[in-house]
C-alpha cells in the first residue's frame, strides 16, 4: 500500500530544470503540448520592474497573479514538471490566450503587454510581484543565512529519521480494510469529479502505518497545504509568547489601530487567533471573486498590512468568521518583532521545522518579506504529518516540549462565538454545540477530532483518544472531499 522508494529524487527532478537557465520557455496554454511549446532564442526582454497597477483591471492582476505564483511554486518549490503544472493546476480555459515564461529564478504570465512576475529564492520559495522590483528583492536576500537542516537519518524511523516500513500486522486493527479505504481515496466519489488525490498517510501511535501516491507522486515532492499553514503560524506564535515576546491576552500590537479613538485598538491577539477578532473580510473562492481574500493574495504586496485595515464588522469576541487577514495579521506581528528581517525567516526553521525534522518545509514570504501565514506553506507529506504529530503528542518532541505547556488544549478550546463548537486557535474542532454534541460539522466523526483544512482538499485529521491521524492532499476543486469516508473506514477497521 506504500511507495516507500522514489525513483528519482527531488534533487534529481530539479537538475532536469537545468535547461531552463539557458534560455526562455514559452508556455502557450494547457492545452500546449511539448512538441508545440516554443523555443524564444531572443524572447522580448521583461524589464524587472513592477508593473503600475493603473496599467491593468484587478480582474487581470488576479488572474495573471495567481497562475504565476503557482507556477513559479510547483516547479521551482515542488521540482514539477513544467507541463504537468500546465495540465494539472492551469487547466483553464481563461488562461489559454496567457503565455507563461519560466527563466532562471522567475515565473511570468503574459497577456499582451500586461504581465505579472513571481520570483524564487532558495528557502523562502516563491514570492508574487505586485509593488517592487525582482532586482530589488533577489538583492536583499541571502539565503547563506537561513538555519541548516540537517538529512534524516535513513537508519531511523519515520519520524525522527526517514526511514518507513509498514506493519504486517497490527493487533486490533484490520490493516487490509484500512488500506483498502487508503486506495478508495484515490478514486472519484461522485461520476466525473476528478478528485486527484495525491497522497494519504495514516499514523498510529507515531507510526506511519498506511501510505500511497498518485502516479508520479512521491514521498519527497513538497506540497503546498494552503490553509493548513495557519496552524503552523499559531505555533509560532505559541513559541514567541514562551519566549516572552507577545502576550496573546494583550490587545495585538497593530500600527494601524493605535488611535485611542480606533476601536480595533481593543482586539486581542487571542481574539485573532480564534477568528474571532470582529473585523469585516470576505472569505469567497469561487471564480471572478474580487473577495478581500483574493484582493489580499493577489494585488497587494503586504498581505497584513491589507487585512489590518479593514473596518470592524462586530465587536471584538462577539463574533465568528473564518477570515485568511487575521491570520495574516499575526504573521505580520511576528515579523514586527524581529529588527533583522533574516532573523525573522529563521525562527520558523529554528524553532520548529529544523527540531521536527521537517527539512522540505517552506514558509513564502510576500513583497514585504512577511510569511503569507494564511495559505503559503509547501512540504512534504510526511514532513506536513511530523507538524501533525506535534500536535497529537501535546506539543512534544522526542521527549522536549516545543510547543508550550497547555497551548494544545488552549487551541483545541472551542470559541464560544463558533456556534457549533467547530473552531479554536487556527485549528478547526468537531466538538459541537454545548448544549447539544451531535449538532456539529461531522456527528458521524468523534467529537474530540481536531483538523487542519485547506483549499482543494488538503487535511490533517487527529484523532487523540485513538492516537490517529489521518492525512490527505490532493487537488479536489469539485465535489465532496475523500478525507471524511477514509477516516470513517479507519476508525471502524480499529478495534
């Protein structure tokens, strides 16, 4: 049930990109296949300045925004080839008159004259061009000073090294029907729904006990958990406050919202961090959405500062509304307290991915050198799963506490405002509705799940009385997410 061999390694799929330095590829559309794309020996230079927003609706900003920045990620993050991102990601039929280009460190989609640019550094991944120069960027970098990781060492197990073999049998629990259920992930739930799972782990009891790909799908291929990286931006916010520098109790340190007249100046970080902070932001992914979440990832280039401004809707505590600004928010506070911007990118590596082992993750920053806390994490599935086990064993690590003591059952806390107890701390809750447990999201899971959830079908699912998590990504856009069926059939197969 497992593809625990890679036939080539990420290292290897990224030296077949080598080609790409020696001049620019043309992609045409989706629908281009290799022996159509085009070779431009003199293409027509790009200048490496921002382009005036003035010179393009927001419409096309978005469009062209978001087809580069996920371009410029899965190839040079991800190490994917070129056309299967253009199959995959960018099949679209309203992108088919866009040409994309790939060069050495940058991704450009084109429309006519119009074109927008998304920029690669090594470490922080892929950052989307809106207000400053690529030149301005690549030069205010280095990537010498970000933390080492070290390689897991592959004569230990998965997760404290990289090695993984899977049980032959584990006592009180049907391991066939359990990888049974792990291969029904892969195929589609309604006719037609094209739901392009790409990978499941199953752990127990710290354990990878169940573990399967897509084809061309491997172990050691970083994938990007949109959403799933707010959970990882409320740790580092956990691990700032054990360091004594944010009190989450305290009204969040936010410029825009000092006037002693503002009434924002009353919103707790606390209060951010259970969405609960009051401030009016449109959530809404559906196509042509000009929602303040598209507007935030897509046309500016300081994603917190965006959300910050925004006005109240409610008072602060009062009201519950999933919103990507606030998480934002948190991600541009921690920055704050930081003077040396490299000092900044290094404490998600030191604190947590370089003790978890976690050597594929990538935080992106946007212009202003900010994590985009709220959507822009790539990693490896088991390395996605090693953040997922921090949180199953209480914010412990190979007998150290990382996470401090108390913040698990703090994030796992239902805000009183979520109605059906389905939301803590950057973390999504089953729990239900006080004075009624079966009205929840999903009466048909146990109430003590607690899940990561992100944007076309990525999850993490915990399951602490059982000591189970249950993993999938994949790109899911229509239809109803596989992840809820597998984890029904892997609770039943467990005795």
């Amino acid at each position: 049930m497992t593809t625990d061999s890679t036939p080539t390694s990420i290292h290897d799929r990224l030296s077949l990109l080598a080609p790409l330095t020696l001049g620019v590829l043309t992609l045409m559309s989706a629908c281009t296949s290799e022996e159509d794309t085009a070779t431009i020996d003199e293409p027509t230079p790009i200048q490496q300045e921002p382009v005036a927003s003035a010179e393009m609706t927001p419409e096309t900003r978005i469009m062209l925004g978001s087809a580069a920045k996920r371009l410029c990620s899965s190839v040079f993050v991800s190490g994917r080839n070129r056309e299967d991102v253009m199959a995959e990601e960018l099949a679209n039929p309203d992108l088919d008159a866009v040409e994309f280009l790939i060069e050495t460190d940058t991704a450009t989609a084109r429309l006519d004259d119009r074109f927008v640019q998304a920029l690669f550094r090594p470490r922080i991944g892929c950052t989307l061009i809106n207000d400053r120069s690529v030149r301005e960027l690549r030069a205010e970098y280095d990537s010498l000073r970000i933390a080492a990781h070290e390689l897991a060492n592959s004569d230990r197990d998965w997760p404290h090294g990289s090695r993984v073999s899977m049980p032959g049998n584990i006592p009180g629990m049907d391991l066939n029907e359990i990888n049974s259920a792990v291969t029904r992930a892969f195929f589609d739930i309604e006719p037609e729904q094209d739901i392009r799972t790409r990978a499941v782990i199953i752990v127990h009891e710290g354990r990878i006990i169940a573990e399967r790909y897509a084809p061309g799908w491997y172990p050691d291929i970083p994938q990007l958990g949109w959403s799933m990286a707010k959970t990882v931006t409320a740790a580092l916010t956990a691990q700032l406050e054990q360091d004594g520098l944010l009190d989450i109790q305290a009204p969040a340190p936010v410029p825009e919202w000092e006037a002693p007249d503002d009434p924002r100046g009353a919103i707790t970080t606390h209060q951010l961090l259970q969405m609960n902070s009051g401030l009016d932001f449109s959530e809404v992914y559906t196509a042509g959405s000009m929602s303040d979440v598209i507007r935030m990832l897509y046309t500016t280039g300081n994603t917190g500062a965006f959300a910050a401004e925004q006005e109240l809707a409610h008072p602060p505590g009062t009201h519950w509304s999933y919103a990507s600004g606030t998480t934002n928010i948190l991600s541009r506070m921690q920055r704050q307290l930081f003077d040396e911007w490299h000092d900044y990118l290094n404490y998600a590596h030191e604190q947590l991915f370089v003790p978890l082992g976690m050597q594929s993750a990538i935080l992106e920053p946007d212009e202003s050198g900010t994590y985009v806390g709220s959507s822009y994490m790539y990693a490896t599935p088991r390395d996605w799963a090693r953040f997922g086990l921090l949180y199953l064993q209480d914010g412990i690590w190979n007998g150290e506490r990382l996470l401090p003591e108390g913040w698990v059952e703090y994030s796992t806390r239902p805000v009183e405002s979520a109605a059906r107890g389905n939301y803590g701390a950057q973390v999504w809750l089953n729990a239900g509705a006080p004075d009624n447990p079966q009205d929840r999201p999903f009466p048909q899971l146990p109430t003590d799940m607690v899940y990561l959830s992100g944007f076309e079908g990525q999850n993490i699912l915990l399951f602490p009385e059982h000591d189970l998590m249950v993993l999938r990504m994949g790109l899911t856009t229509s239809g109803p997410r596989p992840v809820w069926e597998l984890a029904e059939a892997v609770l039943a197969a467990m005795d």
